[in-house]
C-alpha cells in the first residue's frame, strides 16, 4: 500500500486539467449560473413592475430553443425540400446553412445587460453629446395601448445615434428589438449588440432561403408579442429628407396577420431630428458619385483626429454639446384597427395586391412621422441662411427671422421642440456651433454663409422641408 507509483509530467497535467474541468463543471458554473440567474430574474421582477409594455416570455427564452423553433419552422421545413429537390443539393447540407442563418439572426437578449448596463451607457452617451429633449404628440394613445398588443415603434433614420437615444428614452416603458446591419458584426460589438435584444439583418440579400428564415423570425416575435422597432427607410437619410419606405420588416409581420385572433399589432410612429448629425458630412459625401472612395484608414484617422479635437476643446474649457437631440411620439395606430376599416385580410392576398396595401399602410406612417418630425434650432438657422446666401445677418436678424418661422409652424399647429426660455441662447449655440463647423463665418457680430457649405446647410434644413412646400406637393413629400 506504499508502494510509490512515477507518472510522467505530462499524464499529471493531463489529470489535473480534467480535475479542475470537473470542479468547474459539477460545482463552480452551476453555482456562477444560480447566482446570475437569480440576479436577472430579480431584475426582471423590478422591472415588469414599471414597464408599460413588459418583458415577453420569448425574449427569456433560451436562445438554442428559439434557433431550434426557427429551423423547425413548417415553413422553413418546406422551403428546405423544396430546394434540395430543386437543386438535388442533401437535405443536411442545406439545413446546415439554414442553422447557420438563424444562428445568425436570433437575438441572445439579457434583461440584466440591457436595463442595468445598457440604459445607463445609453443615458451618459445621449446626455453628454446633446441636450435631450422627448415630446409625447398624443401621450393618451401610448397609454392605453393594449398591454397584449405587440408594439412596434416606427422612426425616421436620421443617425446612428437613434438606436441609443431611442432605446434610452423608451427603457422607462418598454425593452427595444431592433434589425441592425451587417455594421453591427463586430466582435465584441456583435455578442453585445444581441445581448441587448438585437437581430442581425442582411440588408441587401436576395437570397430566398435567409429571407424566408428571417421572415419566420420577424414573424415567430411579432406573434409572440415582442415590443421592435423599425426603421422604414431602410437606411440613414443621405439628404435630410425622408425616403420612401422599404417595406420589407413590415410586410413580414403582417403577411401571416390574422385580424380576428392574432394579437393586435399596434405601430407608433417616432420622428427624430438632432442639432448635429455626427454623419453629416460622410452622407452627403455618399450623394456624389464621383467621389473618391475613402479607405478604412482614412475612416479610423479622422475619427480619432475627430475625437482628439474634441478632448483639446475640453481640455480649454470650449467644449459644448452638439445642440439639441429631440424624440417626439406620436400617435398609435392599430393594424386590427386598419384590416377593419380597410376590409383587409393581407394573409389572402396575392403578392403583388399584399404589396400595394402594405406600401399604403407604409406611406401612411411616414406622413405621420413628416408631421412629427422635431422643429429644432439649427434647421430653422439654416433655413435662414439659406433665404439670404450671399447677405451678412446681424445676430437679432437671425432671431427675428426664427422667431417669425415659429410663429408660422405654431399658428399651423406644429409642435416647435424648443422651450420658449431657451430659444434665445439656443439660437446662439447654433451660430457658434455653425461657425466652428465653417458653415457661416462670423464678423463683428455679423454672420454670412461661407461657399460650398449650401449643401450641408441644406441637409438640415430639409427636416423642417415639408412645412414650406406647396400644400398641394405634400402628398408627394416623401423622397421617391
């Protein structure tokens, strides 16, 4: 019994890694699971306390269960045959590519990552790069929307920043799902993008078998009630004005809509505006077709050259926030409610019919959200400066010019986004911040538009476009 057994080096460390796997697996990451499980379920306690739209039972179910529900779709089962018999490709194989599909798109959303860590960095970084403002055009229709509906909030795309700000306005009511792009796959961006509820989206795929199987999950989320949030365009507006929508994510969730028994579907729309897009320049830049392509390098260098200009303005005590950044909501709209009144069952229509009545509906949200679009400072500088291009303005020409555009807006009923006790120094942070950008050039307390810059000055006046056009072209306001 004492005999002394002589094992080599590497049979120990062998052994010992599989000791220490076991500790970890039998008593460690149970114990750690237990512990943050307990902590998330806590959360979610607290917060379906508060929420005016709760957390759905999909949104905590185990991801693998949603990808296997996803794959195991009759749908996708049928698509999948169709195309092996189609291509003689093996069943397997094409199943693969469909795993690999919803692996891709299904969201991984952690109540905890998106309430605790999520909201707070969303609420610092809106709230240190602009003055946050949020308006409720009809806040009796928010409330009372049906707690069963699945809500889904329609917006304008005018920054990337929507996705922070919105989600970081809407936290107090309602947990956001979003499509992002391929933008978005970046590691670790990507596992933090899904944590946060997030599915990813090929934009420009024509690929059936994805779009089907992102179809099924667009659809398997809205029937279950998930709370997302669309942007219609498709796309960051490269011109200021809106665009006509796409209508791909809300064709998916009403082609399979049944107005009688399936949960109501209710779209509120959200118009967004900002004192300063941080894309500005690099959109109006896509709009010429001539432009040189700029590299990854060029893309990294200036936003690092961006951000050290900004760090030495605060480091002289220069710095300011970039304006105004304004959410308004408007009000709901019941896709029961249309179906209704319409007489519409989009689920027996042909493709081509289901199409015309979407595109419709579709056109109809974004003439709400025109209407809704926020009136902010620096659209309503710029219109002035446009008015004039080639007249030096004192600084009480341009508020007297402002203060005459607010009175048009309001004597029309437009809500105007800054309080009438701001307006004043508002109006003068928007000059500084145009001067500092070269937009205008300030002398002796008089400003004039500088050459060349009519197109970035055009670019935020088109938000306030609508209310300046012929009555008559309206209809037509939407970018074609």
């Amino acid at each position: 019994m004492t005999t002394q057994i002589t094992l080599s080096i590497w049979i120990f460390l062998l052994l010992l890694a599989i000791t220490a796997w076991a500790m970890l697996d039998r008593v460690l990451i149970p114990s750690v699971r237990w512990f943050l499980r307990r902590r998330i379920n806590r959360v979610i306690d607290e917060i379906n306390t508060r929420l005016d739209i709760t957390i759905k039972p999909m949104q905590l179910t185990k991801r693998q269960v949603l990808i296997d529900r996803l794959i195991y779709d009759n749908k996708v089962i049928e698509a999948i045959q169709a195309h092996a018999g189609k291509y003689g490709t093996p069943r397997e194989v094409i199943q693969a590519k469909v795993y690999r599909y919803a692996r891709e798109i299904v969201p991984s959303f952690n109540a905890y990552i998106y309430f605790r860590i999520g909201y707070w960095l969303a609420k610092k970084v809106a709230r240190f790069l602009y003055r946050v403002r949020v308006d409720f055009v009809d806040y009796d229709s928010i409330n009372v929307t049906d707690p069963n509906a699945t809500v889904v909030f329609v917006m304008n795309h005018r920054s990337n920043m929507d996705y922070i700000l919105v989600s970081f306005l809407a936290a107090e009511r309602t947990a956001l799902s979003y499509g992002v792009g391929e933008w978005a796959k970046i590691w670790p961006l990507q596992s933090l993008i899904k944590s946060l509820g997030a599915f990813f989206v090929r934009r420009k795929s024509g690929n059936p078998l994805y779009r089907l199987v992102l179809e099924r999950y667009i659809h398997m989320a809205t029937k279950e009630g998930v709370c997302q949030a669309v942007f219609p365009e498709g796309g960051l507006s490269r011109d200021g004005r809106l665009q006509s929508p796409k209508m791909g994510l809300i064709d998916y969730m009403l082609r399979s809509f049944n107005p009688q028994t399936d949960r109501d579907i209710v779209f509120i729309p959200v118009g967004i505006n900002y004192d300063r897009t941080l894309e500005d320049r690099s959109l109006l830049r896509s709009l010429d077709p001539h432009a040189e392509k700029r590299s990854k390098w060029f893309v990294v260098r200036t936003t690092i050259r961006f951000v050290l200009h900004n760090l030495a303005l605060m480091t002289r005590s220069q710095w300011q926030r970039f304006g105004f950044a304004c959410v308004n909501f408007g009000p709901s709209f019941s896709a029961k409610e249309y179906c209704r009144r319409h007489r519409i069952d989009f689920r027996r229509m042909t493709r081509n019919d289901r199409f015309v009545e979407v595109e419709k509906l579709c056109r109809h949200l974004m003439y709400i959200i025109n209407h809704i679009v926020p009136v902010i400072p620096q659209p309503l500088v710029a219109k002035v400066f446009l008015s004039a291009p080639r007249k030096w303005l004192s600084t009480l020409d341009v508020k007297a010019q402002v203060r005459l555009l607010i009175e048009d807006l309001e004597s029309r009923g437009v809500v105007v986004n800054i309080p009438e006790k701001d307006r004043e120094e508002a109006i003068n942070r928007a000059l500084n911040m145009m001067t500092l950008r070269r937009m205008i050039k300030a002398k002796e307390g008089r400003y004039m538009l500088l050459p060349g810059a009519e197109d970035i000055l055009s670019y935020y006046a088109a938000t306030l476009q609508y209310w300046f056009e012929n009555p008559e072209d309206r209809g037509t306001s939407i970018k074609s």
